[in-house]
C-alpha cells in the first residue's frame, strides 16, 4: 500500500502514530508526509519515511495559496498536488490518503478487496443512513459533503489523473471554508467524483472512518481480546477529527455532542490515542515547530482552523530537551518484527539511507584520529562536543579516511554517554515512560550509567557476573555478583529491565530470556541493547560452552570490555539475528520488536542503531 498524509511541523505527532498504527496492521506500507510547512532545522532523514516538501510539489502559485489560505485550508488544498506527484512516481498504481488524526485499528481488508476488484477511487460516506436528531445531522452534511476526505483512494490512470489535475486547479484558488458560497476546503468538490471517475467505489462498512460526525448511530465496543468493534463489525480505523488533546473533556472541537465519560469503551480508545500522541512527542513537535505560514488566512478565524492562545496557541511549558523533561525531543523509530518486514521497510528508505550515509561521511575530517561532532546530547539537555575515534573502525571510506564506528562513540564531553547509551535513554523514556517509584533492574553495576540511574530512581537495583560458581545475590568486592541464567530474585520483582550489551556474553540466552522473563512483573519491559545482525535471521554463533566446561570457537576469539575484568574482558559468544525475537517470544514474553533510530541532531549516528523492546 502506497500511504500519505499531509500535515504541517507542529502535527508530526499525529503523522507518527498514523504511520505506526498502519505499518503495524500492513507492514508493506510505503509512507509518506507531506509537509504544509517550511522544513527549517527539522532532522528530516531521521524519519522513517519520506518527507515531501512543498517545493517538490511544483506549485506555480504556492506563494499566494499561502498568504490566502488558513492552516486548515492549505493543508488540504495540497491533496491533490501531492497524489499527482506520486502518480508520476509510481504510474498506475492506488494511493491512498489519510487524515494525520487517524488511528488504524485492524486491517482494511474490505479497502483492499475494493482496490483489488479494480476500483480507480475509493470514497467513504460521512454518514451509512439518516440522522436527523443527531448534532451532526444529514442537512449539516449538504453543507460539508457526502464524503469525509479524511480518506481518499485514487489509482493513477489516465481517467483519474485528468480528474485530479482539474481538482488541483480548483483547489489553488477554491480550497475555503465559505458554506454559504457551498464550499468547503477540498470535499465538496469530492461530490463529484462518483459522476467524473467510472470506476468510483463508494465504501460502505461503519468500521471505516467512526468519528464525530457518525458517533450517533455508530457504537464502538472492545472485545475480550482486545480487538475492536463497531456495530458488530471490526473497527478499521478511527478518526479523532477535531480532538482536544489537552485534557478538555469534549470529543471533538468540531461538536458538543459527544464528552469524554460517557463514550463507555471509546472512552478507552481515545485514552490510547491520546497516550500514543504523547510518546510520539505532541509536545515537543507542537512547542519547537510553530507553524511557518499564514494561520488564519485571509478570511481571518473560523470554527473550523485550530484556536491558538497567546502567540503559537499553546500553555505547556517551552521545550528544554533533557531526558527527565516529559518535553524532551522526539526520536522517530522504525520498528519491526521480523527480517522480512525490516528488509521491505529498509528497502522504501533507501534514498533516505543513502542520504544519511552522505551526512556521515560529510563529518569525518582528513587525517584526524579524533574529532567531534556538535549535537545535542539528551541526557545533559543542551548542545555538545560529540567525541568520535578511529577505534573499532569497520574500515575506510575510498579516499583512505577512516569509517567510524558511530555506534559505540559520540560520546557526549558532558555526560561521557555514547551513541548507544544515551539513545537507550532517549528510547526508555519516551517509550517505556519510567515513573521515579518503579523498581528497576540494570544488569550492570560497575559503570556510570548505572550511577546515573541510581541518582534518577528511588529503587534500582544493578549486578554484575563475579565469577563461577558463585551464588547469586552475593556481594564481591562491592557489586551483587548475578547470573542472568539463574537470577536469584522473586518472580516479578521488576518493573523495568535495562540489559545493555551483556547478553552476548551468555552462553544459553535461552534461559537468561526466561530469568528475565520470569523476574519482571506482568506489563513490565525488557529493553535490550546486543550486537545485531538485521540482515539474517540466524544468531551469528561464534563460541560454544560444551558440557565439560571447555570453550569450541567456530570464530576468531572477540573480547569486549568487561567493567569488573578490564584486563580479561568478556567473551562474546553470539551476534543476534531477527531470532532473538522469537526466543523472546517462547520465553513468555506477549510482545517484542527491534527499533532502529537515526538523527543527525541528536548524535545518533551510524548504520546498525538498534534496541529491542520487549513487554511482559
């Protein structure tokens, strides 16, 4: 499925959640954002989609559409220009548009099967039948439209691409909000698809599209597995159109019809939602990225374009970024299950890759063992020297400089956190959300992150292995020795596990993944940092412990620091492939995933950034 949607800087939010929750349920979706806004200093290539800019779109007149246009109008009125545009890129295939505020809740089975029937458009109804006591009632809709262009399917054929190309120069001067005048931004003009595009096929499911404007004859339930429902149907996706994500107790700004407290299970959707905006970093996109263009438009406010109050309409607190600030920086992340799901979405981002490997190599200097790299370091909240070195380079670029080994430095001369450790932060925050009174096991101890974790956390708890045949819970030499094949404490004692590159040191991770599993209360969350084979599904196994307690290499001997053995260090016995997660999986764990981040910003550099959560 070819996706987009459109939105302006301090929406990406939204845009996010869109994309995870349809990637999630259709992991051959190719995404992109559109973005109504000027790119600026936004870290574009850490996302794991394209981003279209408004230049790209080769819009004559985009100048006065801007200065005309409110934010609600310019943002549509780049539909069509933006479906023209991937009509030339990908010829005959469908595409699809959706609204930034929708959450896809199951797969769009019957869209497909509409798709693959030979449908050219795919339009939803606002409404499926009458409602003439509801607020949102069928005369209202003679107003906006029969259709909802919160979603829209157009294949790029001939037929439609004409259509198209007459919607978008409507569009460039037509795209208002004047009901009187019958004109409402981009749908009303969707009235007419059915009579200009044959093979239009009107879909017809109260799963599609459930929103403010259909609530009143659409009841949304959830079922004992957790799925979802509508009207005895499955929910494909939901539109939070108009949502107020500050805690207002009404559904929509759009309607008084529907307040939060009395939706009874929507209720909980909504809840959901709401929480997903907020990792997916609502208030960092909506304070740092005010929007660039022409707020109001021309015709000044109406109840249709977002209120704003004081100068960007906001009342959180300005943005400082440190790790602790539940306004800190988002890190977007692309996250998979599988080899062949990564390999498909890695395939979509290669253009994307390949630029961020130019942005790399644009920093390494000639002839310097040791550089830095400017960024902003998260654990400390403002900008660093990122400190960069020639060791365990993984070779050279073809003009002899050397190729650094991002991952295992970027270290900040703040904090000292590399690359790694400082991303492991970043992710642990925003996407696990730790509160000061969970009890927290690191399978560290002898390190600074571990005294940092100890100055945030009231109750945390760090190990480290001591040696052979001690038992577990003793302290030698000041550290709790621990084996994380035989843990020694209570089944779910832990809210939070945090094992960063030990688990390659574990000759049966098997049983550790069980320990692990097994120590962690029900809900809980294993975050996991390992070397990382994303290109096999295999564990790279390099070292085997034999029954007798001998060692059979299969490879070269690899040592790693060991902060309680720097002279021996640790033996590593495996480079995990995609089957960790399927060991994660037989250990008990409900969920786990692998997450791969980038951002040039941030100082998270390199080509194998990977962390694998996984929830109890």
């Amino acid at each position: 499925m070819i996706c987009f949607t459109i939105c302006s800087r301090n929406f990406l939010a939204q845009a996010y959640v869109l994309y995870r929750s349809l990637t999630l349920h259709h992991p051959e979706t190719v995404f992109y954002v559109a973005l109504c806004d000027e790119v600026g200093d936004l870290d574009t290539p850490s996302f794991p989609f394209r981003i279209i800019t408004t230049h790209e779109l080769g819009i004559r007149s985009f100048r006065q559409m801007q200065e005309r246009y409110n934010i609600t109008e310019l943002n549509t009125a780049l539909k069509p220009f933006v479906f023209n545009l991937l009509h030339l890129e990908t010829p005959g295939e469908p595409i699809l548009y959706f609204d930034p505020d929708i959450l896809i809740t199951s797969r769009l089975e019957e869209l497909k099967a509409a798709i693959d029937e030979g449908a050219d458009c795919v339009l939803i109804p606002h409404m499926l039948e009458p409602c003439e006591w509801a607020e949102m009632n069928e005369m209202r809709l003679l107003q906006y439209g029969a259709y909802n262009l919160g979603f829209l399917m157009l294949r790029g054929v001939p037929e439609v691409e004409r259509i198209n190309r007459w919607w978008a120069r409507r569009l460039e001067t037509h795209c208002i909000i004047d009901l009187q005048r019958g004109l409402f931004v981009d749908q009303k003009w969707a009235d007419l698809f059915p009579s200009f595009i044959e093979k239009t096929y009107i879909l017809r499911h109260p799963g599609y599209n459930v929103a403010y404007w259909n609530l009143a004859t659409r009841l949304v339930r959830q079922e004992a597995d957790g799925s979802w429902r509508v009207n005895g149907q499955p929910l494909r996706f939901i539109h939070f159109s108009g949502s107020v994500l500050s805690g207002d107790p009404i559904f929509s700004r759009h309607s008084t019809e529907f307040v939060r407290g009395g939706l009874r299970d929507l209720d909980r959707l909504f809840d959901q939602y709401l929480d997903q905006v907020r990792i997916a970093g609502h208030l960092h996109y909506r304070e740092a990225y005010p929007y660039t263009f022409n707020w109001n438009g021309a015709s000044g406010y109406n109840e249709h374009t977002p209120q704003q109050g004081g100068r960007f309409g906001f009342s959180t607190p300005r943005y400082s970024g440190s790790v602790l600030d539940p306004v800190r920086p988002h890190l977007p992340l692309l996250t998979a299950r599988t080899l062949t799901e990564f390999a498909e979405k890695k395939a979509h981002l290669e253009p994307i890759i390949k630029k961020r490997r130019k942005i790399e190599e644009d920093l390494v200097p000639p002839a310097q063992d040791v550089f830095s790299v400017r960024g902003y370091c998260i654990v400390c909240g403002c900008d660093r020297e990122l400190l960069v070195s020639s060791m365990y380079s993984p070779g050279r670029y073809l003009d002899g400089r050397v190729i650094p080994n991002w991952r295992e430095h970027l270290a900040c001369n703040g904090c000292g956190f590399v690359n790694r450790v400082r991303a492991t932060l970043h992710v642990l925050f925003q996407e696990v959300h730790p509160r000061s009174s969970d009890r927290i096991y690191l399978t560290e101890q002898a390190t600074p992150l571990f005294r940092w974790f100890s100055d945030h956390f009231e109750h945390i708890t760090g190990s480290e292995y001591m040696g052979d045949g001690l038992q577990g819970g003793l302290t030698v030499n000041g550290y709790r020795h621990e084996d994380i094949q035989a843990l020694s404490f209570d089944d779910g004692t832990f809210d939070i596990i945090v094992s960063l590159e030990v688990l390659e040191h574990v000759p049966f991770p098997d049983r550790a993944f069980r320990e692990l599993r097994r120590v962690l209360k029900e809900g809980g969350t294993l975050l996991i940092t390992v070397p990382f084979r994303d290109d096999r599904d295999l564990d790279e196994v390099r070292a085997e412990l034999m029954p007798d307690g001998t060692i059979k290499h299969f490879m070269e001997p690899e040592y790693h620091g060991n902060p309680v053995n720097p002279e021996g260090g640790a033996l590593c016995f495996r480079y995990y492939g995609w089957d960790i997660v399927r060991q994660l999986r037989e250990a008990g764990f409900r969920d786990a995933a692998a997450h791969f981040y980038w951002s040039r910003r941030l100082g998270y550099l390199g080509p194998t950034n990977s962390i694998v959560i996984a929830r109890a």
